[in-house]
C-alpha cells in the first residue's frame, strides 16, 4: 500500500519498520463498535418513525446519522416518504395528503358500549358461567348410569341427583342471564344506530308565514334542531307511510298549526312508497312553517324506513296504516305508535306542562 505525502509516494511498510504506527480508518476498534451502536440506534428509531408524519424530523441533517454515516431514503422527512415533488415544493405549496374518509371505529358500538361500560363483562361472566355449569352437567351423566346399575365405588344416587340438579339448576339460569344480557345489548345498539341515522337526516325548514309569500328554504339536519346547538330546539314527529298517510298527518296539523308553533312541534312527512308522487306532499305543506319536508336525495330517509319497518314487523304490527316517531328535544327517540297523531291532544299535553311550570326541555 502507497500513501501520499509532500516529497513523494511512501510505503507503508517502510513506516511500520520506522517505527510510525498506522492510525486505522475509522478511529479504533471501540470507535467502530459505537458508530455501529450509533448506527443501530438511529435505525431502530427511524424505522419506529417511518410514516408517522407528526413525529420529530429524522432527517440527513441529524447529526447522529450523520456521524454514523446512516443516509436516509431519498424522499423521507419527518420519518415519512413523500414526494419528490413536496420535497421541493415551496413554502405556500400545500402539501398532498390522502385522506380516508372511512371511520377506523364502529361510532355506533362506541356510544353504546359507552352507556354500559360492563355490558361486555356481563356477558362474560354470565357465558363463562353457562359454559361451567354444562360441562359439569355432562360430566355428571355418567355417574348417575353407574350409581343407577350399581357400578363399583360409585356414589349414591340421591348424592348424584342433588349435583346433577345444582348444575341444572345453573346452567339454565347462567343461560337466562345471558339470553337477557345479549337481548339488551343487541337493543341498546339498535336504538343507538336509530338515534345517529336520525341525527344526520336532512330536511328542508320552511321560513313563510302563509301560502301568498315566496317561500324561504333552509336545508339542516334534524341534530341542529337539538337543545345542544339551536337557538330555538324543535321536536320533530316523523310520519312515515304512504302519500295517503302524509297527505293526512299535515291536513289535519294545519288546524293546529299555531299550537304546533308554540309547543315546538315539526312535522315531517316522509313516503315510503316506492315511486310515489310526493308533489303532493310538497303543495300540500306550502305555507306551513310547522311543515318540513325530507331531502329525498338523501339515502339515510330510505335506510330509515327500511330500519322501522324492519322494527314494526317483529312486534307484530301492521305498517300499512303508517307509524309515527316524535323525537324529544334532546335528540332521543320519545314516543313511537302507529296511525295518525292527535295533534290536539300531543300539543295540550306540552301546554299543561308549561301551565304547571314542569320541564319540557327533554319531552
């Protein structure tokens, strides 16, 4: 090996024979070792880094890396790749992200778990208990044949009876718990996926005070209507049926309409008849500020009924005659029945409650 110095090429045989030692490359056996330490290090924490866009920047410029002679990846900053483009873009360019817009939790199943937060203890308890009480149940029946025929060392039957029953006994009430518990809970989260679908739906708000003026529509959704978040709350009552049906429910409002007014009542008519003229229904609520018609557009009106026919149906009822769903103020479901409502009676009840000073805030 030649190396090169002021007065010409020197061998480096000739310096280890002079006496001059040799310094290694990369400063010593220790050095290498703690770069290879520092070397790792930063890796593992580059790697902990890698697409995580809100962490410290892991950049060249580390010193660490650096000096451990780590480069990262062309296109990684902040420990997340990128662009060629972003990496060059200005400071006004905003950079491109992908948004998902998929949730990454069921909000349905995390509302109602958050109202029995020992539902799912419960049915492990009561599962658990179920499952004991089987097995022993099974493992008893063997021992009842041999203390009935008379087996060898078997146990008296009266003693074996007794432990069959106690396991009887529990399996059949750990199984009634658990059928209970599990029949709540698939209730709880069914009225907890009706009152998110009927928070979101939208309606059309009608700002005329009579037919003769031009008519002022906003659209909203029936969650800006609650106590929370509106100046003046309504109670909105969903009638769904057919045009029929609707047609009644706001003729016989109109009579009612300034008592509807003052209780905060919203009637919404809502066809479920596939394919039907809902014109109708549009003229028929012409004028009437107590009326707000659905955005059909919307998909969750359809899934709405579909949801509550689904509901009449395993009570055994009829969903011809149309049914009706009064929403309370602070967005739960207060009442549901079927037929059309007595809007003269819906709105006295409110009134004698004002009457006698009692809260209507969540009614």
């Amino acid at each position: 090996m030649t190396l090169p110095f002021q007065h010409g090429p020197v061998k480096t045989g000739n310096l280890r024979a002079a006496g001059h030692r040799l310094r290694r490359p990369c400063g010593g056996a220790q050095s290498c070792r703690a770069r290879s330490a520092a070397a790792a290090i930063a890796l593992l924490a580059f790697a902990q880094c890698w697409g995580r866009d809100s962490l410290p920047c892991l950049s060249n410029s580390c010193p660490a890396l650096a000096w451990a002679g780590v480069h990262l990846p062309r296109g990684c900053v902040g420990g997340a790749r990128v662009g060629k483009s972003a990496l060059h873009a200005s400071a006004a360019d905003e950079p491109e992200y992908e948004y998902d817009p998929a949730p990454r939790f069921d909000t349905d199943k995390l509302r109602a778990e958050s109202e029995a937060p020992f539902a799912k203890v419960r049915v492990l308890f009561w599962g658990f208990g179920a499952l004991s009480t089987a097995i022993g149940f099974l493992l008893i029946l063997p021992r009842v044949l041999g203390s009935a025929f008379g087996a060898p060392n078997a146990a008296p039957l009266e003693k074996v009876l007794t432990d069959l029953g106690i396991n009887g006994a529990g399996l059949v009430l750990f199984a009634f718990l658990l059928t209970q518990e599990l029949d709540t809970e698939a209730k709880r989260e069914w009225a907890t996926k009706e009152g998110a679908l009927l928070a979101r739906l939208p309606v059309l708000l009608r700002q005329a005070a009579s037919k003769e003026e031009k008519e002022e529509l906003s659209m909203l959704e029936l969650s800006d209507l609650r106590a929370s978040r509106a100046a003046r709350p309504l109670r909105p009552v969903i009638c769904i049926g057919g045009v029929d049906f609707c047609l009644k429910c706001i003729k016989e409002s109109e009579p009612q309409a300034e008592a509807m007014q003052r209780c905060d009542f919203l009637v919404v008519p809502v066809v479920s008849t596939p394919g039907a003229d809902r014109s109708v229904i549009a003229d028929a609520a012409r004028g009437l500020s107590h009326v707000a018609l659905p955005v059909t557009e919307s998909p969750d009106w359809e899934e709405l009924c579909e949801l509550e026919a689904q509901q009449v149906k395993t009570q055994g009822l009829k969903e011809d005659d149309g049914f009706i769903i009064i929403v309370k103020k602070n967005g739960r479901v207060g009442t549901r029945f079927l037929g059309i409502p007595n809007w003269a009676a819906i709105t006295g009840e409110v009134d004698a409650r004002n009457t006698t000073g009692l809260d209507t805030s969540n009614i």
